[in-house]
C-alpha cells in the first residue's frame, strides 16, 4: 500500500483551483485523520466518507489512515471533496487500480448510505479539467448535465459510491452525458417571457429604455406609485441583444458557484434580470463571506440590475456600486486573499419622487423638507453615474383604453441590435463596444459636434450648470440616439433628446450634475 492521489478542485472566489486528495493507509492504531487547510465541513468528511464506505459494502480495516488536501495553501471548503476522499482510501486499499484514476476529475458529496449529492460549481471545475489535460470527470448525477457544457471532455454522471467503484473495478460502464448542442440544454429566463407590446402607452419611458440599451447606459426613472415603473424595467431584457453562447456560458458558470444552476437545463440562454430589495446588505450585493462568493451584481453580469424603491436603500450601500459602475468588476480583499469578480451590468432603478410618492401634483402631503431629506438619500456621486434619467407620469385613461398596436420587443430588439452592430465595427480592436464605454479620447474622436450643434450643447451645459462628467454623458447618450437613427453624425435633434434625459436632475435634485 503506497499513497494514492485523486484529483479534484475547490472553488475560489469564481475559478476553480486543482486539488490533489492524497491517502495513505498504513500499520498502526486505528485512526482516520485529514489534513491540509481544511474547513469545518472538509472535517466532517471523515465521518460522511467512512459511514459511506460501509454502507457500500466495504470494510474497512482497523489501519491508520491518513488523508492530505494539497496544496496546503489553498483553503479547502465545501463538500465536493467526500467523493475523492473516498476513492483515494479506496484505491489506497487496492480494491480497483490506482492506474484507473489517471486524468480524471472528480468532485461530489456522499450521503450516509453511499450516494452521491448533488455540488456547486461544477461548471467551472469542468472546465478547468478540460484546460489541464483531463480526459474525463465523474460528477453526481444531478450535476452531470452542467457538466456536459464542457465541450472535448467526457463526462460521467454517479448515483452513488458502490456505482463509481464498479466502474473503476471495470465490472461496469457509465454512460456519458451528452449535450450535442450546448443551446439544446439552455432555458429561457421568466423575464424573457414578458413584452413590452404590454404595456400601454407611456411611449416616453419605451423610448428611454430603448436608448439606455442599444448604448448600455444606466437609467433612472422617477415617477409616482402605479405609473409603470417597474412594469418597463422587468421588460428590458427582452429588448437585450441575446448573449452569444460564450457569453451564456461565463453568466452559467458564476451561477453554478452559487448553486443556482437548473439540473436538466443548465445553461442560461437569456440575459440576467436581478431585482434587489432595498433591504439587501453590502455583501449580499457585491458579493461576501470570509470566503466570498458573487453577490447580486455579479449574478446581473450581462444583464440587468434592477434597484427598485431606490430611495429607500441604504445609502452606504448604494456608494459600494460606485466602483463596480466604473469597472464593470469588484475587487474584494478577504482572508489574506484578492477576488475578482465580473460585474458588467446595466443599472436600472426607479424610484418615487417623494415619500407619498405624490409628488409636484397638490395631492402631495409631504412637506419640503421631507422631500429634501427623501431626495438626498441619493448622493451626487451615485446619480452622477445615471446616464439617462426620465419622469414616468400616470398614464392616462384614453392611453389606457386606446386599440392602437403597441411595438412588439422583438421589433424594438431588431433595432437595438442594428445599433450595438453599428457600435461593434466602430469600436474594433478596442476594450470595449457600447457607447457608454467611451473615455474622453474615443469621445473626441467619435461625437463630434457642428456649429449648431455645438451652440446647443453649450447653451444646456451654461443653463443647466453641467459638470465635465455629465456633459460626456449626454454626448455619449447622443451617439447612441444617432446610432439608432442610423446616422453618422449627431444632429441637433440628437443632442436635444440626450439632453432631455438629464432635466430631472435639475428638477429634483436642483442641478443638471
């Protein structure tokens, strides 16, 4: 008997970390002891696997038995480590060839009587299989689909122990799972359901939300209670350009870290909809714990954060999305660690204009200053990083009752596409391919004002007392209404139509920022 190596992986922040589960078996007093930087569950693998083992029919004998997670460096945390424990003691004690666990992954919970459970994270350590050379892995069944994502290595989906030690015995076959077309094993998110054909009237709020995402800009609306808000919001995805599959497989695999992967139809094809309650806490947004995990604006990456009642959040925890906003990522240091996670989101919120929500109409029962302390839960900084804000009126009654045919999402989408296309050629070979990406130099080069043009621009920025940082917005905002229009150039009305996103502010919060 020599020391028998397994090789699994633990999940660290996003990415999966390559693992060697070492046993040695050896004379002595009967002991069952882990090492190697190891969290409370990892401990209390040692009952799980031992319980397993016998009741798959196995003995073990009275040896001293010694298990080593290596690297020690890395923090072992979770349970997919009971099945490589187990395998490792197993092949340790000779009962199926050390040989047959050559490039192979393993990963998966055992139950008391030897089943095997259902993981997190499957999909990223599939795939850091595949990059280090592994022919094949053997996962729990109910993981065996999201694996199967994983093109050009095999995958073996397991019920239970007593099942992985026939195989490796060779006394029987497992069959791969298959997943020809990773599209064929999508679903479809419930926001992907929903159509702005639905909605009617409120043309203003279509129109808006239609610019905010052929340029990827951020959108606030303001508007009393029942007015649509959140009815529009829920609506954006189905107006996003569909992800492509790489893309669908980065939003599957940060879901598949919080266990929130569906088991036969793993791979999101939709754009993300996360809609964050104003109770929601600093980690449980940008992601936490000593051993983080992605919060609510990772699992929004390629998609959409929905902030509603946004006045009503905490204000330090609004101030923590400031930097995420800017880098499209969050950097979170923990445990002597860096993460990174992905956060490239569009940011919508909506929000009352004052605490009865009634406000400027007379049936408004707020007094000044309660509007003022309302309105200034919002800071500057945090608006500032708003591109397009817009007022949502109650619809009306004729609106309400009209029998003209509302755009459909999918003629809006066509169009939307048409402009991010547009975006895409223009913006070859850079960091980026929407226009609420631009830096000043790209902004220089690509919105370029006329004289007439210019005139206005300049009469908004003296008038509404602009900021440097709001004055690119509205011209970022303006290549994307010429984007729309099919247009080169930014024309007048272009200009005028951004610079009506930004009144609001003026309105309520008494500057143009």
């Amino acid at each position: 008997m020599g020391v028998c190596i397994v090789n699994s992986a633990v999940i660290q922040g996003v990415e999966a970390k390559m693992i060697q589960v070492e046993a040695d078996v050896s004379n002595g007093l009967p002991v069952f002891h882990m090492v190697g930087y190891l969290s409370g569950e990892v401990r209390e693998a040692a009952e799980r696997v031992r319980t397993a083992i016998r009741n798959s029919g196995i003995v073990l004998p009275p040896k001293k038995i010694i298990v080593n997670l290596a690297p020690g460096s890395i923090r072992k945390k979770g349970t997919a480590f009971d099945l490589p424990i187990a395998l490792s003691i197993m092949a340790a004690l000779e009962i199926f060839p050390e040989e047959r666990l050559r490039d192979v992954m393993i990963a998966g919970e055992l139950g008391l009587d030897g089943s095997v459970q259902k993981v997190s994270g499957i999909l990223p350590i599939v795939q850091k299989a595949g990059r280090e050379g592994f022919k094949c892995c053997i996962v729990p069944e109910q993981n065996a689909a999201e694996g199967a994502l994983v093109e050009k290595i095999t995958v073996y989906g397991v019920n239970s122990l007593e099942e992985v030690c026939s195989y490796l015995k060779g006394e029987k076959k497992l069959e791969p799972a298959m997943c020809k077309d990773a599209r064929e094993c999508g679903r479809l998110l419930d926001s992907e359901l929903l159509d702005y054909s639905e909605i009617q009237g409120q043309e203003i709020v279509k129109r808006a939300a239609t610019v905010a995402v052929a340029g990827g800009h951020n959108l606030l609306l303001v508007g009393p209670p029942g007015s649509g808000k959140t009815m529009a919001a829920k609506r954006i995805p189905t107006i996003l350009p569909k992800p492509s599959l790489e893309e669908s497989m980065e939003v599957t695999s940060l879901y598949s870290v919080v266990g929130k992967v569906e088991e036969t139809h793993p791979l999101m094809l939709g754009r993300p909809f996360r809609e964050v309650h104003h109770t929601v806490t600093k980690a449980a947004l940008i992601g936490g714990g000593n051993y983080p995990v992605p919060g609510e604006i990772s699992l929004a990456h390629g998609g959409v954060l929905f902030l509603d009642e946004l006045a009503e959040f905490k204000k330090s925890v609004l101030e923590v999305l400031r930097q995420p906003l800017e880098e499209q990522k969050i950097h979170l240091a923990r445990n002597q660690a860096n993460y990174t996670f992905p956060a490239d989101f569009m940011l919508v919120a909506a929000m009352n204009p004052c605490p009865c929500g009634n406000y400027p109409a007379q049936t408004c029962t707020c007094t000044p200053q309660q509007i003022q302390n309302y309105l200034a839960r919002i800071s500057q900084p945090f608006l500032d990083r708003l591109d397009i804000c817009i007022e949502t009126p109650r619809v009306d009654y004729a609106a309400l009752h009209t029998q003209q045919k509302q755009e459909r999402s999918v003629d809006i989408r066509a169009r939307v596409c048409a402009a991010r296309e547009i975006q895409k050629k223009r913006y070859e070979g850079l960091p980026f391919s929407v226009n609420a990406r631009l830096g000043a130099k790209e902004i220089r080069k690509h919105c370029v004002l006329d004289a007439v043009t210019e005139q206005i621009m300049e009469q908004a920025f003296c008038t509404l007392g602009l900021t440097a940082r709001t004055y690119h917005k509205i011209l970022r905002v303006a290549r994307t209404i010429a984007d729309l229009a099919g247009s080169e150039v930014i024309t007048p009305a272009h200009i005028k139509e951004a610079i009506g996103y930004r009144t609001v502010d003026k309105k309520y919060w008494g500057k143009g920022l």
